[in-house]
C-alpha cells in the first residue's frame, strides 16, 4: 500500500492545432497530362478534452510540483487539401476533395510541472501523449454536394504528443483559467485508402503550432490510502 498526498484536479480543455501538411498523389495515372506528385495544404485539429491530474505515489514522485495527466476527449482533423479521390460517379473525371476531416475520439496520458507564482498566478508544462481513434470521416468533393460521409472504425487513426507551456490564474479557491501554447513534437496520421494510400502507413506535417484553454477546478487536499 501507499499514501498519496496533494491536490488533484479536474480540467476541461480547447485545444487547436494549426498544421502544414504534404501528401502524395497516388491515383492520378503517371501519364496524366500535368500530373502533381504531391499536394499541398494546411491542417487545423480542434476538440474538447476532459483530463484528471494527481499527485503521483511517493515512490514516483520527482517534485511536489509534477502531476500525472489521464483524460479522453473528441478531436476533429480537417485537411484543407485538394486531392484526387476514388470517388463512385457515372461520369468518367477525377474528382479532387475541397477538403475532408475525420471525427475522433481519443485518449490522452502525461505528465506536467506547475510552479506557483505568488497568490493568484502559476506558470505551467506538460508533455502529454494523444491516440485518435476516427469513427467518422466527412469528404467535401469538387462538384458535388453534400459531401461523402462514411463511419469507418479507424483504429490508431492517429497519435501525437504535445508540449505545452503556459499559465493560470487563480479566480477562487476552486477554479482557475490558463492559457497554453502547444508545440507538437511528434505527429502522425494514418493514410487513407480512399485517395490510394496504403492505410497500413503514415503521414506527418512539416510544420504544426497550437494553443489551448483550460478551465481547471482543484479538489480539497487530502491524504489516501490506495491498495
């Protein structure tokens, strides 16, 4: 057994993900008259979180400021990219995607350092590791409307992990406010079979930055005895 000691938390989070993103042409016949071996676009990851942080157990602990991070949440990843598709149409064009996103929901796990700075005010990090699992997945496809909409399971569709630095503000005992700048050090999507990828591999961007609000609510200390 082991006692545990500290104030545990319970936060909601915004976050948002800007990223630069590189794909492969895969479909369009290389005889094809100007043919792109690769498309270029932007990226943008939103969702909501929900996290529970604790103080680890005394044999874990590094400094009375580091917690551990569990929580799970919905994430949605829109791409911006004009790509063609294997799209189900009578007429014999390509059809090339305005833009296509997949719903997720995802898993979260990490670990953060939070420095009190006076009364009121904390400077806070975090290095926090993220799995997306998609259950739907919206294609908007030039010359066409509505857009394509399946609900295919895509387990591991995507994993990423984030370091954030930030701060808070207390605005009473229970809650307080912060705001952080997300930095991804390691991203990756899973490729999808629908524009002539191979969904056993992976693509990432060559360039992302983010930010998040986070409204955090503190539990009572107390001390407890876990088996």
């Amino acid at each position: 057994s082991f006692s545990t000691k500290g104030q545990n938390s319970l936060s909601v989070s915004v976050p948002m993900i800007y990223s630069n993103v590189t794909v492969k042409n895969n479909w369009s016949p290389p005889t094809a008259y100007n043919r792109q071996n690769e498309f270029n676009g932007t990226s943008l990851g939103y969702g909501l979180n929900v996290q529970y942080s604790f103080k680890p157990p005394p044999f874990l602990t590094i400094n009375k400021h580091f917690s551990l991070n569990i929580g799970v949440g919905y994430y949605r990843q829109v791409f911006n990219v004009e790509r063609p598709l294997d799209y189900i149409s009578p007429l014999f064009i390509v059809f090339y995607t305005k833009n296509y996103s997949y719903d997720c929901i995802h898993g979260l796990v990490g670990i953060s350092y939070n420095q009190p700075i006076g009364k009121s005010y904390s400077l806070r990090g975090s290095l926090t590791y993220n799995l997306l699992n998609s259950f739907r997945q919206e294609y908007s496809v030039t010359y066409t409307s509505p857009p394509e909409i399946t609900h295919n399971s895509i387990n591991r569709y995507g994993n990423f992990i984030t370091c954030s630095l930030g701060g808070d503000k207390k605005i009473n005992k229970r809650f307080s406010i912060a705001l952080n700048i997300l930095v991804p050090v390691f991203t990756r999507w899973r490729n999808d079979k629908i524009f002539g990828d191979d969904p056993s591999t992976f693509c990432s961007p060559s360039f992302s930055l983010g930010g998040s609000v986070n409204v955090i609510y503190r539990f009572k200390n107390k001390t407890s005895t876990n088996l």
